[in-house]
C-alpha cells in the first residue's frame, strides 16, 4: 500500500493531481494529517490549510488552497498482468 497527496478542484471536484508520499516520511505525513492509531488508514483523509502548508512544505510542492482540496489517500497500484506493450 502506498499513500499519496490528492489535489481535487473545488468547483467540479474532480481529481486534478496526487504526488506519492516516499515511505521514509509516510509516519510524519499520517501524524501531520491527523491520523488516529485507531484509523486503518484505507480512508480518505482531508487536510485543513494548515496541515496542507505543513506537508507541501515537507514535499515540496506549492499548494493553492483557495482553487483544490487536499487529501492523504491510500492507492494500492494494480497488480502486474503480465501484459507488455507492443514494441
């Protein structure tokens, strides 16, 4: 299982962006966004303009929160396959 940060806009709700949270800053992300050691951590978790700053600061990205809502998300990448693209 991997997480990562979903950008969503805020006028149509649609899905505009996610970054991927590196393993070793995963502990420090989940604190930051509020998990609770109860949380299986498989849900959508929204994160308020100061837990957003705080984490894009950490990832270094730029977050506009007045255009996207920001969430920590789980996504589990598809299995393999087994199939390959023509060359």
């Amino acid at each position: 299982m991997i997480y990562r940060v979903v950008t969503y806009d805020r006028k149509t709700e649609q899905m505009r962006g996610n970054l991927r949270i590196p393993p070793n800053m995963l502990a420090e992300i989940k604190r930051m966004a509020g998990f609770q050691p109860q949380d299986d951590g498989l849900g959508e978790y929204p994160l308020n303009e100061e837990q957003t700053r705080d984490i894009a600061q950490i990832l270094g990205f730029r977050p506009e929160p007045d255009r996207f809502s920001y969430y920590v998300e789980p996504y589990e990448p598809p299995a393999d396959d087994g199939l390959k693209a023509a060359a």
